[in-house]
C-alpha cells in the first residue's frame, strides 16, 4: 500500500511524430477533377445507366405493387401500400438524381 506522501507513479509518454498536414479541400477536389476527368460519352453513359434504372425501379416497383396489393393488405404488416409506394418513388428519385450528377459532374 502507498504511503500518503509518496508521489503518483510517472508516466511515460512517446513522442508523436509530426504528421504531415493535409491540403484545402479545393487543393484537393481540383486535383481529383484533373485525375479522373471523364469524356463527355463516358458521362453520358453513366447518366444514361443510372436514369434508365430510376425509372424501371418505377415502373416495376409499381407494377409489382399492383400485383400484390391484395396480398400486402392481406399480410397486415406495418408497411402499408403507401408507404411501399413511397419508397419506390424515393428510391427511383434517387436513381434519377444520381443519373443527373453523373451528367453535370
């Protein structure tokens, strides 16, 4: 056991080298953009690809919806039809919007 008057254990501590610091995020995303700059048929393929997938999510998202309404309703689950329907549009939103940056970006 310690006696009252004895000092606290020392403790030791490493010297942490100095990291290297990190450049401005413009530095950064300019840099990125020179790197991996894409051709204009390279953007528009992309953005073809991902809008043409927003919109068969929709259409077949809500197809299938139609399909099994009865069987949703049916099953009781707290994820009603509406709420299904929701997250097809969401999801087929998302797609679109995605096919739409890839065309600016």
């Amino acid at each position: 056991m310690a006696s009252p008057s004895s000092s606290p254990p020392e403790t030791r501590t490493t010297p942490t080298p100095d990291l290297p610091s990190s450049p401005a995020l413009h530095t950064s995303l300019a840099h990125q953009n020179a790197q991996y700059n894409d051709c204009t048929s390279c953007r528009i393929m992309g953005s073809a690809a991902f809008t043409g997938l927003g919109f068969y999510t929709y259409y077949s998202g809500r197809k299938q919806l139609r399909e099994r309404e009865a069987e949703f309703l049916k099953a009781g689950s707290r994820f009603g039809v509406r709420v299904r329907k929701m997250m097809i549009l969401g999801m087929s939103m998302g797609l679109v919007g995605l096919g739409a940056w890839r065309l600016v970006d």
